[in-house]
C-alpha cells in the first residue's frame, strides 16, 4: 500500500483531525438498574442540541433524543467480507435473528454487499485484528452504507474516499466494485494508520497493493489531483451528535460547540475541493453524521449557489427502497437523505446528498 503525506506546509491542524469526527472524548459510564452499563450523558452538549434540533426537528426530535441518550438501544449491522466469506457466519447469523438490510434490489446493489441487522440492540462480538489472517465481519452503523450505495462504484472506476478513517466506508465500497485506481486519504496521522490496519484487515494483500493511501489536507486534494476521479466520497467531518453527547470533559465540550460554527467553513472547502478533483460528468456523495442544518443541507445549498458546473442528483429511489429500515426525515430535497435514530430502527443520524460535475 503506498503512503503519500501532505507536505509540511500543508500539515495544520483540522478540523478532521481535531476529533470532530469520532470525538475524542472518553465517555463516563455508570451502572442501570439492571447492572449494565450506560454511559452518562454530557448536559451542555444535550442543552445546546435540545435548542438547535427541536427548531429544526420540531417534534421528530423528542423521539430522536431518547434514542441517542440511550446507548442501551443502539443497533450495530454486520458487514460481510467478501475476500473472506463464511456461510457458517452467515447461518449463525439468521439463526440469532438477523435479516438482511437489502430485502429489495437495485441496479447499484450488488449482490456482493452483504449486510445483516436485527431489530433487537444485541451486538454482535467484534473480531480482533491478526496479521496475516483476513476478519470475516465489519461492525458499523447501517445507516452508513447509503452514502456508499448512492455514489454506485462500478469496477474499473477511479474513486476516491477523501475522509477515509476508520475504513468502514473504504471497505464497504470495495465490497460494491473493484475500482482501476482506489484513493484512500485520511489528513491525521493516527487516524491513517486505524485505516492502514483496517484495510489490511479485510482486504488480500494483492489488490490491498493496488491501494494508495494518503494523508493529504484533503482542502488540496483538488488542487494536487484536479480532475482525476470518477467518484468522491466525502464523509466530512462534522459535530458527531452521537458521540458529543457523550463527552466526559465538560470544558472541551463547551469549547467543541464554540468552534461547532466553523465546521461549515471546512466542510464547503473539502466539497470544493471534491468537486475540482472530479472529472466531468464525475459525482460526489457528500455525508455527514450530525443532524445539523448548518453542516448539512446548508452545505449543498450554498454549493449548489456558487458553482454553475454542478448539479443535484436524484437519490430518491434508494430513500424509497431502504425506507423500510430506516427512519428518514420527511420533505427533504430530492437529491439527499436525512437518516434519524428511531427504536428498532436506531440507525444514524447521517445525512448523505449526491451532486454531479458537469
């Protein structure tokens, strides 16, 4: 796998490397009633969510908050790996109750994404990383396999996964198609090597070669790689809502819902940035894990207004298939999806919009 790292005078600090992702924060945990544990909530992350979200919810946010707050209800889906498929896994899996995520087809499904879910919270056991042996499973939230599913990778494409730690995403895609030439960038160095691991994890060392694996500023992606790439995918960094819910250090939280306003900035300069490394007629997926307007639809909105080579694309037909199992927000434009945590369907949130290069 080659390693290509951002030169020095582009290696400054980020928002994707600042944990506004995955959040670096530890979570304090506490014993219920039945003597499991449930993490603590953060009340000034709660505080500030409650105000933004019931004036962009409205009413859907009450139901949405009582699934985040409650780890105990989260769900986890099971990713097969296809490089290392296992029909006892498999077996094992319809027996504790799982069904597939995918009951109804589509031309960009292919049948070797296979991806298990349960209504119930039960997760199933994670399998530890061991060098040379390749892991059968990938534990993820179902929701994010949609921003996979709307880019539609057919082999042979160039694809680039601009934001690519921890791999979930990387994975899935390469589940999907073999691209000619796959790009995988993560800017932080300790989130690079997760990466590194997680891919040499599930993918054969003779086409995890054929990988290049960077830690550029992905702000200069575009610049460097200007119209190179069929697909980008850019799962942006954002104010993860699940994990800041979560923080134990109550000062860096507060501080993290200060910078929260900056987050937009970053996000519409790595969109660019994707946009300029397309080639005409190119697509991205723009996806986040925030319910957030501002680092959302806003985002989209205000490219959509400032670039005249850029149009939305229609992803309403796989809102429509997958509806069944997630709960989605209702009235949003035709060309995104906004996946909110339900019971029984505690998926998300994640947010995915899909835009094309003229």
């Amino acid at each position: 796998m080659w390693l290509q790292r951002a030169p020095a005078r582009l290696r400054r600090p980020l928002a994707a490397s600042c944990g506004l992702r995955g959040g670096p924060f530890p979570a304090r945990e506490q014993l219920d009633s039945e003597g499991k544990h449930q993490k603590q909530i953060c009340q000034v992350v709660l505080d500030h969510f409650e105000k933004q979200y019931m004036k962009e919810l409205g009413e859907a946010w009450s139901t949405v908050r009582d699934v985040l707050t409650s780890t105990l209800c989260w769900q986890y889906a099971v990713l097969l790996n296809k490089f290392s498929y296992s029909s006892e896994l498999e077996n094992t899996l319809h027996l504790k109750g799982y069904h597939s995520l995918f009951r109804e087809t589509l031309p960009y499904i292919p049948q070797s994404l296979k991806c298990y879910i349960n209504r119930t919270p039960e997760r199933f056991p994670a399998q530890k990383h061991q060098i040379g042996k390749l892991k059968e499973y990938y534990l993820l939230n179902a929701a994010s396999l949609l921003s996979v599913l709307a880019l539609e990778i057919k082999n042979g494409e160039r694809v680039l996964d601009m934001c690519a730690a921890p791999g979930g995403k990387s994975i899935a895609m390469l589940q999907c198609a073999w691209p000619g030439h796959f790009h995988c960038n993560e800017y932080d160095s300790l989130r690079s090597r997760w990466l590194k691991q997680t891919l040499e994890s599930f993918i054969p060392e003779p086409l995890v070669n054929f990988i290049t694996l960077s830690e550029l500023d992905g702000r200069q992606i575009g610049d460097l790689h200007s119209e190179l790439y069929d697909k980008v995918l850019l799962d942006a960094p954002c104010s993860n809502d699940r994990s800041w819910l979560f923080c134990s250090d109550i000062q860096q939280a507060t501080l993290r819902l200060i910078q929260r306003k900056e987050l937009s900035v970053v996000q519409v300069q790595l969109l660019r940035s994707a946009i300029k490394a397309l080639c005409p007629g190119g697509s991205v997926v723009y996806s986040t894990c925030t319910l957030s307007k501002a680092e959302n639809s806003d985002v989209i909105s205000h490219i959509l207004n400032s670039c005249s080579n850029v149009l939305p694309v229609d992803i309403s037909e796989l809102a429509s298939v997958v509806s069944d199992e997630f709960s989605l927000l209702a009235g949003v434009q035709p060309h995104e999806i906004l996946v909110l945590p339900a019971r029984g369907r505690a998926w998300g949130p994640m947010y995915v919009a899909k835009l094309k290069k003229m």
